[in-house]
C-alpha cells in the first residue's frame, strides 16, 4: 500500500474494510489513510464502491470488517461517540440535502447553535463569513426552494464548515447541477483546498483531480487499484484496469 | 307539549354541541400527542419499542369505536375494579387512544415520505436522534401530515356521536331524547346537523388555509 508522503500522523486511517450488499461485497479489505491537508480524489467506474467507501468514513454506512481510525477515535470500537466524531467530519452529498424547511442562514446556523450550543449572534456571525466565502451573501434570507442547484450545494458546503471540522468528505459533489453551475461548486472546493482543508472527494471530475488533488485513488470492483500523485495517475498508470477507464472517460 | 315553541329546546341542543366540542378538543389533542408517540416509536431504532407501538396501532385501528367504549365503560371494570370510569372519562379515552391509533399512521407515514438524505446530512453535523428528530424530520414531516389529520379530526367529530351508546349525552344523543320529548323528529334533527355543521366546518376551513399558505 502506498501511504501518504505528506508528513504528519493521519487524521484518516482505514484498515482491512469490507462492506457487503447482501451477497454483493462492494468493498475489499481496503486500506487507506489521508494526511493533514492533503487533498485525495476518489476515481472510478460507477458501482465501483467509492461513494460506500466515503460513506464509511463517518459511519453512515456500517461496514462490516476491519477499522475507520478517524482523528484517533476508531469507528468500530463500540464506546467511540459517534456524534462527537461526526462533528469534526464535514460532509458534502450528490443531492445537496439542505434542510428545506429553513432559510440559507439557519441550515448554516442550526448545527452550531443545537450540536455546538454557540449563542445565536456568535452563529449568526460565523454563517454570514461562511456565506460570504461560498459567495452567497446575498441569499442569507432566502429558502432553498429558491436556489439553483449549484447555490444549494455551496449551502451545503457552508452548513458542514460550520463545524470547523478537521476533514470534509465530498461524495460526487457536482454530479447532480446542471453544467452551468459545476464550476461554481468546483472553484469552492478549490479554494477550500487552497485554504489547507484536508478532503476526500469522490468525482468524476477528472479536471478537478488533475488540478486539485495531491493524490488521486483509483477504485475498482472494491478494491484501490492503484493510487499516485495525480501526474502519475492520469498520464501513467500502472495498471491495465486504471488505463482502461481512463482511456474511456478522457 | 310544544307550548314553548322549538326555542325551549336550543339550550339542551347547544349544550350537547358544547359537549361534542369539549370530546374532540380533548380526545384530538391527546390523540395527537399518543398518535406522535406511538408513531415515532413504530419506527424507532429499539425493536420492543416497535413491536409495542405495532400491537397498540394495528389492534385499534381493526376494532369500531363502538367496540372500544362499551369495552372500557362495562367490561375493564370487571378485570380491574379500580378503572370504573363515568360516561365523559370513558368517552374521552375511548375516542383518545382511538384517535391515538389513526394519528399514529398518520405521523409515521408523513415521516418516512422525509427523503433519507435528509435524516444523513442531521447525523453528518452530529445531531444525535433527539435533534435530528426535533429539528430536521419533525419540522418538515408536520407539513406533511397536516391534510390528512385535518381529515382524519372532522371523521373524529363524527364518531364522537358514538359515545352516546354508555349514555354520554352529546348532541346527538341530546337530539335524540329531546325528538322523543317534543315528536318533532324533523327539525330537531335538521338542528341537530346544522350543529354538526357549524362544529365541522371551520375544521375543514383550517385545513384549506392551511393548504393555502404552504402554496
């Protein structure tokens, strides 16, 4: 297995996970680990078990085997406190999931005021920086009903930093917007990895990985099939099964 | 007999109507609160609960409400000499844990139409069930289930004409001794669902502007 060759102990760390459907198993003894600040993008065909895999990262999908070490506190162990592990685990979904009966301000302003217990001026205050840094100030009052899908995922992105969480997943985060409004989540993340923020994006944006990531992993049939800086990924990799899928999507 | 003209009758008739009122106040609210309860329970992550909140929906709901007060006023009292109840407790429970059932299905389906996603992104922030629940699934799975409980509250003031059979004298059973005094069937009747109507109606009102402001 590869390991990170960004310096730091890892803030994830992923031993022997297996995850079954039924009699599908979707995930392979997989082992991983993400460094602080280190960006990883997660590649491959649909069905190739990389959304489950993300999802296992804060437990919203139970696995079956193996450990999810995540900021010192393993996931398998039955005393962890799984909520307070989440609080540190920002997550971004393919459907957005904004809560639609609150305006943009209170889906941002609700976790820290209820999971955090901040007062209300001090969530307020955090909100309005965080929707000032996802460029939707000016929809602070607005309900999401009326927010194109690009905006609504940039609320999303707003409401999981509110957090100040240590590490954001992101499972295909622009698969679900219309074109028009892919770059405008991109550049987001963009800037958030930028700013240092360590990420684990599932995508099939290949151009956000070339550019991005500081690792690129190649997920097939359950297993990493390989993984590299994203130089080596894209223009030469070792495997058959990685050039295969590339050749295809490139 | 009919000295007094129709008038000497309206008082027993508006106090019927007041009574009737008084039942599906209290048995809705308290239906509400029991339908919550065992709704939430019938989907909750602690199976005994489930199992518990199953038997309580599922049994009431096959049984007429005549069935459930007759049980309550004359034959609980025999297995346990302490729940003697008189006509307006029995009445009250009766339509409760009834309307308790109805409420019940009511919530838990307006619950589960919540997209999942929703429930996941509460547990991404580290909401544990309480906050998830009070304020992500309840808030929205409310709106949902406000038509058909409106609905389900107008059916309630029609079966709360059932308790007259322990003798609870409501408006219909108010109507009925006072047609068998003046043998006027035809206008203490027709009186008798006017007031029906006037009970009903703005229930049905509520619910349309209800309706009207989610549009």
């Amino acid at each position: 297995m590869i390991t990170s060759t960004l310096n730091g102990s890892p803030i994830i760390e992923v031993t022997g996970l297996d995850k079954s459907f039924g009699s599908n198993q979707v995930l392979k003894q997989i082992d991983a680990r993400v460094a602080p600040n280190e960006v990883v993008c997660v590649i491959g065909p649909s069905g190739s078990g990389k959304s489950t895999f993300l999802r296992c990262l804060n437990l919203l999908e139970k696995f079956d085997a193996g450990h999810v070490v995540v900021n010192g506190h393993d996931l398998a162990a039955s005393r962890t406190n799984l909520n307070l592990v989440r609080r540190d685990v920002g997550m971004v979904f393919q459907s957005f999931n904004v809560f639609p009966h609150l305006k943009v301000i209170d889906n941002v302003m609700l976790a820290p005021m209820k999971v955090l217990k901040l007062g209300r001026r001090e969530a307020r205050e955090r909100a309005e920086t965080l929707l000032a840094k996802v460029g939707l100030t000016d929809k602070a009052d607005a309900h999401p009903r009326q927010l194109s899908g690009g905006q609504q995922q940039r609320v999303a992105i707003a409401r999981a930093l509110a957090m100040e969480p240590k590490v954001m997943l992101f499972d295909e985060p622009t698969s679900a917007l219309d074109p028009e409004t892919i770059g405008e989540v991109l550049s987001v993340m963009k800037k958030l990895a930028e700013e240092g923020m360590t990420m684990v994006v599932v995508t099939h944006e290949m151009g956000f990985a070339r550019e991005v990531a500081d690792r690129v992993v190649f997920m097939a049939d359950g297993v990493i099939v390989e993984e590299g800086p994203p130089k080596q990924v894209f223009e030469d990799p070792v495997h058959e099964r990685t050039r295969a899928f590339l050749g295809k999507i490139l | 007999m009919n000295d007094g003209g129709f008038a000497q009758f309206l008082p027993p008739l508006l106090r019927g109507t007041e009574l009737t009122l008084m039942l599906v106040a209290v048995s809705g609210v308290v239906g509400t609160i029991l339908g919550l309860v065992f709704g939430m329970a019938r989907i909750c992550p602690v199976p005994p609960l489930r199992w518990v909140a199953a038997v309580y929906i599922n049994f009431l709901r096959g049984q007429p409400v005549l069935i459930i007060l007759l049980f309550i006023y004359f034959a609980l009292p025999l297995l346990f000499p302490a729940a003697t109840f008189n006509r307006g407790f029995t009445a009250i429970v009766g339509l409760s844990i009834y309307a308790g059932a109805y409420m019940a299905e009511i919530f838990r389906g307006s619950i589960e139409a919540i997209p999942k996603g929703q429930e996941e992104a509460a547990e991404a922030l580290g909401m544990g069930y309480f906050l998830k629940f009070r304020y992500v699934i309840l808030p929205q799975a409310m709106k949902i289930a406000v038509p058909p409980a409106i609905g389900f509250l107008i059916s309630l003031v029609k079966a709360s004409a059932l308790v007259s059979v322990i003798g609870f004298v409501e408006l219909t059973q108010a109507g009925h001794i006072i047609s068998n005094i003046n043998q006027e069937p035809l206008q203490t009747f027709l009186v008798v669902a006017v007031l029906y109507f006037i009970v009903s109606y703005p229930i049905s009102l509520l619910g349309r502007w209800y309706e009207r402001r989610l549009a």
